[in-house]
C-alpha cells in the first residue's frame, strides 16, 4: 500500500472514528462491544498493579480493597458519587451529539450551584414542596444561563465553543469563591469560606434510609429517559445527529443551525446546573469550596466511553463514581491520594485505546460488508 | 543553495511520461498517459474537468505514485518517492490553491522548504537572493513580507520564486491564471516566457484556449485519462477551434450506453414540436441574479434565463466558473445579492431553503457524500434528510420512523439501489447507488423544478445510464429540469438548450446539437471567446 493510499485510509478511518457508530452492530464484531471495554479495564488494572508492585505495595490487596469498598462495602458513596457525574454527562452527551463541544460542565454545575445556594439562603422558611422545585428551577437555570453564553458565541459569532466553554469554568469557580469568602459566609462559621447550613426543609430527602444516597437519583434516572426520548425519538435528535455528522448538509436539510446550537448548549447546561443543585442540597448541605471533584470534566469522559447513550451513561458514572470514591479507600490502605488520580488516568487511557481498536474493527467490517454486495 | 548550473540545454528532454496509470477506486484517472516537456519549451496541458489533469500534476509533484508507467527527468529514468523528493530532483508544481504559510513570510516559506543549513537560518541571504531572482524573472515579490498581507498575484509569484529558488527546473502551473487579474496574467506570462527561454521547461495547465494559444508552443490535450493528442502550436488560424473540439468531442462512453440500449435519443424533431405545441408559462425564471462567489470569478453577475416546464436546461462550462454558485442560490442555500428567482411566479430569492423545497424547487449538490447526504448517518436518516420535517413524518415533536422505513424500501426497489445494509453508513454506498438514493428522496416530494449538478460525476456507466433515463422521465413528466454540467456530451444528450457560463456571466444560450460549428461555439464561449471572428493572441 502506498503513503498516499495509507494516508486516505487512515482518514477515512479518521473521519469513522469521531462519527456516532452505526446503529446495527454486525454479528462478528456484536461480542466485540462488550469484551473491548472488559479487556480494556483489565488491561488499566494490570498496569495499575505493575505500578503499585515497583513501588513496593502489595498490588493484588489494594486493588482488591478498592474494588470491594467501592462496589460492595460504600456501593451507596459510589452512587452518591455517580449522582451528579450521569446528570453533567447527559448534559455533556446532548451537546456532542450535535458535535458542539461543550466542555463547561463543570462551570454549569457551579452555575446551577449558585442559583440553588441563593435562593436556599434566601427563602430559609419555605416548606420543602415550595422550595424545592424551585430550586429544581433555579439549578436549571443557573447550568442554562452559563451553557448560553458560549452557545451564543458560538451560533452568532462562530467562537470556538470549547475555549469560551472551557474558561468560564474559571469564571464561575472564581464567582463561586467570592460568594462563599464575600457575601455568603457563614457568621458564625469561624471565618471557614462556607456558607450557613440549609434549612432542613430545601434538603433533597435521603431515598434510601441509612445511606447518603439522595433524591437527586430520581433526576438522574428521569433525565437519562427524558435526553434518551429527545436524541433518538424526536426530530429535534435528528436534526441534532444530523448536525453532529455534517453541518453543510444540515444546511441543505434546512435545519436552523443557529438555533439549535443554541438550545443544546442550554440544555446541556441546565443537566450540569441540574447535578450542581442536587450535589450542594442533596449532599453538602451547604456552598463550601471544591464542591465538585471536577465533575465537569470526569463527564465529558464518561458521555464518551458511554458512546454518547444515555442508559450507559447511568453505568459507566457507577464506574467512574467508585474511582472517585476509591480515594478515601487508598488512604486507608496507606497509598497517596495521587495514585488514584493516576489510576483514573490509566484507566482512560486504556479503555480510549481499546475504543480506537473497536471502531478500526467495526469500519473494517462495515467496508468488508459494504464490498461484498457491490457489483 | 539556488542552483542554476542544473538549468538544461534548450530542446533537450526535461521530463517524460510514458505510459502513465493511476487508477482510483471505481476509476482510471491516468491511462496509459505519454508526455514529454523539452526544456526550454511551454508546454500546455488541457482537459474538461476530470480528465486527468490533476492526476498527472500530482504523479509529477511526488504526491501519488503511478500504478504503472515510467517517468523519466533528463532523460534518466526515476521514482518520485514524495513531494520532497520530487522538488529536489527539480520539478516545481504551483497549485491553483497555494501552499503557503500565511503567516510567514515569503523567504520564511522558503526557507520552510530548505533541507540544508540544518540550524542556521540566514533570512537575510535568502531574502536577497529572493529580490534578485524575482528582479531576473520579473517576478518581484516583497520576501520579508508575510504572505497573508500579498495579493494573490504576488503569492502566486512567491510559490513560483520557492520552486525556483529550491532548484525546480521543471515548473507545472495549475490554471495560474484562474485568479488574476488582466494586468497581472500578462506580468505572469513575461515572466514564464523568461524561464522557458533560459532553458526551464514550462507545463501550463489551464482551460483558457486564448491564452494557451498565445503562450504554448506545444499542447497536449487530455480526455478521460487518456491523452488523445498532442498539437504543435504555430500560430496558425483554426488551432483554437481544433483544441475545442479534441477537448470536448468525447462520445464514447454515451456512445457504449447507446449501444448497450440503456437510453434511447428522442428525435429531435419531437422535442421541438412538444415545446411549440405547448406554450406554456415557464416554471422558472431568472432575472439579473447576482450572487458572490467563492472566487473572483466564480461571482454570479447579471444572469437571467428561463426553464419551461417540460424542459431540460443545461448549464454547462469550466467547473468555477459560477456555476455552482448559482445553483446554490436558486435553492435557498447562497445568499441573493441581487435579481428575482421566479418559481411559477413567487419569488424565492433570499427565501429558506426549507421554504424553497416545500415550493417544489429540487436540488441535488454536486457534492453527494458532503453537502448532499450525512455520509456517516445511516440510508434511513438520510432518505429523511429533507423531509423529515413533514407532516407524514410527524407526530408532535416525535419522528415518525415506521413510514420512512417504508418510503425508504419502496425506494430501494423503485431505484434498484444495492444496498448491503440500511443501517451502515451512507458513505459506504457506491456513488451510483449513493445518488440513485438522493434522487429518490428529492423525487419523492414530486418538485416542479429539479435542479441537479453533475448527475453523474463518478458513476459508472450502469448508473449513469439510469440517472439519465430518470432525468428524461422527469422532465416527460412535465416538470422542468436544470442541470449543471462540466461533461458536455452529457449536455448533448440530455438537454434541449444549453446555457453556457463563463466567469460568472452567461455568454449565450445555444442549441444542443452536434454539428461542429455548435460544437466550436460552444468551446469558444466556454472559452471564454466571443464568437466574432477570431484573432489569435490575448486582448488584455
């Protein structure tokens, strides 16, 4: 094969990679979709466990502690935990499936956090059915309202959305920090950068008894259906998946661009400021600093190893939740904080690789399926 | 580093083809090509569009590598082993589009190109032996100057000055003139007559026939991948005319298609009668469209025509020359400076394309896999693509799937589309079958006017003959048809008026019939020739 004919491959191949996979799976590659992701977590947990065995641990232990206080002793912390990365992921998935990258979650989870916070301040003496929803509310506005802005740059002034995205993440981070050392502080919090306790009543109530587990779960799981129903069953999806495959030819279709990138982005912000609202009033209680762990980001990974389907998505934020919430495990277990940063890292790592070999599989099988009928 | 001790003896062979394959999936885009320029010499390459010229220019710039044949430069066989390779055996290509660093400057971009020094850069040197090259060629460029702030004509000469100044001997121009003005075409031609009486060998690819004629000394003329002639040009009256007629004279392959009894010609005498004997309002008329283009001369200025209903209007001349850009603005996708399009009456300049579709107004791109379709969506999706805003597609905000899932198997079987799996990708499809599917979704709303650019760009000879008939039916079926088309014989055999453009303008309105004088008017026109009597060489 030539350099030229390699090349056009490779591009084609390219082109494949960042394109939604087809909707039928083909039978000789279907045990592929599940054995890939499999393969590529064991093959993360065989680097992690080198790693940990060059520096002198006991690999084969701490794995297995992480893996059991994750997903069997604290399972309910991991799904605290996956609470608000499904909802930011949803919010990110939407977003990319029109290929807009919206890479501000985290800045509209602070965005919903602000909003809840201000009004749960604000309105101490509001009976739960009151105060809640409107919190509800003011979570999607605040995500919606941070989401708009690059929205409209993008759609009005063709602003590369990840930047503009990405550093009002910043902003709302800093934003969030002058409230809670300013304006918000708690008087009687030892000068601590905090705000007061919420009243018991703008609490989202505990769902399952015993555990940390909250209300914001049923928004998890209502808003994996409700973005499922919009991408795959409405118009709107469609003209979405159109968008994300070929903008000039979602011009022909007649599809008001500008518009819709604008609606996605706050819907996409809203699903972030939705988690924010859920993670300060199901959770924290209160607006204190480092809030989110970088749920933002951890999203925009999970939305991508989930292919952007919004049931996995709920799975592989139960994965990533035991990964966040394995850290105070591994100080336990006497190994740094880092480790479990690095550990993440691997494990990404891993499971994109084994994506890219996935999809080389599945288009080499769709251009052997595609030949074979052809005169 | 410039090197002109390697500038050969005049009459000399500087490069030769013989041979040439290259195929490209689906097609032959060089076939068995011979070409020879001597050093010395300004030798032009011509050909419609598609007929291998670029093939060739990139075998010879080291970007792709022939299947078969040889090439020889100074008469020493060699292997191109990639652009790098190729431009320090001395061939130099200028592309239309250049490849230059904007934000460089112009001996910075040079420089880009240098293997030796290693380290250190001397921009100083290079600058001024840039000036001094430029003053020996007159092909002054300012080389401290970014290139971004030049014009095109001095960029140009900044890519001809890097492919001498990196020892290029052998120098192909790709349509340089495509973008310049009048003034800075004539400056571009002193400085080529230059080179080429210094012993540099010249290949001009261009489809201007007045310019070839007054610059080239030797013409080879491509069709199909197959160089069907070279020409000796002396100067003599009619030389224009006979490059007219290689160029577009091609029959064969509608001939196979006739052979094969794919398609029928109507009688000619029948069109005619059926076009007097109804005189009917047209179905779309155009008055004093402007529109701007891409490219300097690819602006719509001042066009105005008519398509009746029952009618099959071609619009035909050299890809760029506005064409597409004014089928882009008939069908609601390119901005209307100015002028009215007239769609039975209603006025659909400026208006959605969405809105311009529902009025019945048709339009398949010529870009199928990037404009035309959603190449990574399934055959589903994009049998929907247009319509699935529709009331049968509906239910609320809900897309209704069952219907086009029927729509799209009544398709495949109307259309007899192989398809290896409707729900694989749609680039996947073969080009016959990819556009076999776009008509069917653009038929499907039964529009009053159908707009199609070449229909059969790409398509093999099965799928080609049943676009055609499709395209036959459609106009019998009284609706009116446009088509915008590079290949002229399809023109002949499909249209019964030919419109033909040329820099944006519509230089005549002609039949579609094959006796040579046509023929050569035609040419001329596309040619961007009047059709006066002609006399050789350039009027500025």
């Amino acid at each position: 094969m030539s350099l030229k004919q390699r090349a056009v491959k490779e591009l084609e191949i390219q082109k494949y990679l960042f394109t939604l996979p087809p909707r039928r799976i083909y039978p000789s590659t279907a045990i592929l979709t599940v054995v890939t992701p499999v393969l590529s977590v064991v093959a993360a947990l065989l680097i992690a466990a080198l790693l940990l065995f060059f520096s002198g641990k006991d690999a084969l232990f701490i794995l297995g502690e992480i893996f059991h206080s994750s997903f069997v002793e604290n399972f309910s912390e991991t799904v605290v935990k996956a609470i608000p990365l499904t909802l930011a992921a949803l919010g990110v998935a939407l977003a990319f499936r029109a290929r807009l990258w919206n890479i501000g979650a985290e800045g509209q989870f602070y965005g919903g956090v602000l909003v809840a916070t201000a009004l749960a301040l604000s309105f101490p003496g509001l009976p739960a059915p009151v105060i809640i929803p409107l919190m509800v509310a003011g979570g999607l506005l605040g995500g919606a309202i941070w989401g708009l802005l690059p929205g409209l740059l993008r759609a009005w002034l063709d602003v590369n959305e990840i930047i503009s995205s990405l550093m009002l993440n910043y902003v709302a981070l800093l934003l969030t920090d002058y409230f809670i050392f300013g304006p918000w502080k708690d008087p009687k919090g030892f000068n601590f950068p905090v705000t007061r306790t919420f009243s018991d009543d703008s609490r989202l109530p505990v769902l399952v008894e015993g555990t940390r587990i909250h209300f914001g779960l049923i928004f998890a799981i209502v808003a994996a259906a409700v973005v499922w129903l919009l991408v795959s069953r409405t118009r709107w999806g469609f003209e979405l998946k159109v968008m994300g495959d070929n903008l000039k030819a979602a011009r022909y279709a007649g599809i008001n661009i500008t518009r819709n990138i604008i609606i996605a982005f706050v819907l996409s912000g809203a699903l972030a400021g939705l988690a924010g609202m859920s993670e300060v009033t199901g959770v924290a209680g209160r607006l204190q600093q480092n809030l989110s762990p970088g749920y933002g980001y951890t999203a925009i990974i999970i939305a991508w190893l989930a292919r952007l389907n919004p049931w996995a998505i709920f799975f592989v934020a139960i994965l990533f939740g035991g990964l966040v919430s394995s850290g105070f495990t591994m100080q336990r277990v006497g190994v740094s904080v880092g480790l479990v940063t690095l550990l993440q890292g691997i494990v990404l790592f891993c499971v994109l690789g084994g994506e890219s070999l996935y999809r080389r599989l599945l288009y080499q099988t769709a251009l052997r399926r595609s030949n074979t009928v052809k005169e | 580093m410039f090197v002109t001790t390697r500038t050969p003896v005049i009459g000399t062979s500087a490069v030769r083809l013989t041979d040439i394959t290259r195929r490209f999936p689906g097609i032959v885009a060089n076939d068995r090509v011979n070409f020879e320029v001597k050093a010395g010499e300004i030798h032009a390459l011509l050909g419609e569009n598609g007929a291998g010229k670029s093939t060739l220019l990139n075998i010879l710039a080291g970007f792709y590598r022939p299947d078969e044949g040889e090439i020889f430069l100074r008469d020493e066989k060699t292997v191109l082993r990639g652009p790098a390779d190729a431009i320090k055996k001395g061939v130099g290509v200028v592309y239309q589009h250049f490849k230059l660093v904007p934000n460089q400057t112009v001996a910075e971009n040079v420089a880009l190109g240098m293997r030796q020094p290693r380290f250190f850069l001397n921009l100083k040197k290079i600058e001024q032996d840039l000036d001094e090259l430029g003053r020996n060629y007159n092909l002054a460029v300012r080389a401290g100057a970014k290139i971004g702030s030049l014009s095109v004509g001095e960029q140009q000469r900044a890519e001809i000055l890097r492919a001498l100044y990196l020892g290029a001997t052998i120098l192909a121009l790709d349509e340089p003139t495509a973008n310049l003005t009048p003034k800075e075409t004539e400056g571009l031609f002193t400085a080529v007559r230059r080179l080429a009486s210094q012993g540099f060998a010249i290949i001009f690819v261009s489809h201007k026939l007045e310019e070839v004629v007054s610059l080239a000394s030797r013409a080879t003329i491509l069709r199909g991948g197959k160089a069907v002639a070279t020409l000796e040009l002396k100067g003599q009256p009619g030389e224009k005319e006979q490059i007219a007629r290689l160029m577009i004279g091609r029959e064969a392959d509608i001939q196979s298609e006739l052979e094969l009894g794919m398609i029928e010609l109507l009688p000619e005498k029948a069109v005619k009668e059926a076009a007097s004997v109804t005189p009917t309002e047209p179905t779309l008329v155009v008055r004093d469209l402007n529109v701007k283009g891409e490219m300097l001369n690819s602006s719509v200025k001042k066009v105005s025509f008519e398509v009746y209903p029952g009618e099959m209007a071609g619009l035909v001349g050299v890809a760029g020359n506005g064409q597409r850009e004014l089928a882009e603005a008939l069908a609601g996708l390119r901005k209307v400076e100015s002028g009215s399009v007239l769609l039975n009456g209603v006025n659909l300049a400026n208006k959605p394309v969405r809105q311009v579709h529902k009025m019945g107004l048709a339009f398949l791109p010529e870009d199928r896999l990037g404009t035309g379709s959603a190449a990574g969506l399934n055959l589903e999706d994009n049998f929907l693509l247009r319509d699935y805003w529709r009331p049968e597609y509906s239910a609320g905000p809900f897309l209704r799937r069952r219907p086009a899932r029927q729509g799209l198997g009544e398709a495949i079987g109307q259309y007899s589309i192989t398809v290896g799996d409707v729900y694989a990708p749609a680039r996947l499809l073969s080009g016959g079958n990819l556009q076999k599917l776009l008509l069917a979704r653009e038929l499907r709303s039964q529009p009053k006017l159908l707009i199609v650019a070449n229909p059969t760009r790409g398509l093999d000879i099965n799928a080609s003959a049943y676009v055609h008939n499709k395209l036959r039916q459609v106009r019998e079926q009284g609706a009116a048809v446009l088509l915008i088309l590079e290949d002229l014989d399809e023109a002949f055999l499909l249209c019964d008026q030919l419109l033909v453009m040329y820099e944006g303008r519509l230089m005549g309105q002609l039949p579609p019939s094959r006796t040579p004088a046509n023929l050569e008017n035609i040419g001329l026109l596309m040619a961007g020739s009047s059709l006066a009597p002609i006399h050789r060489g350039m009027q500025p």
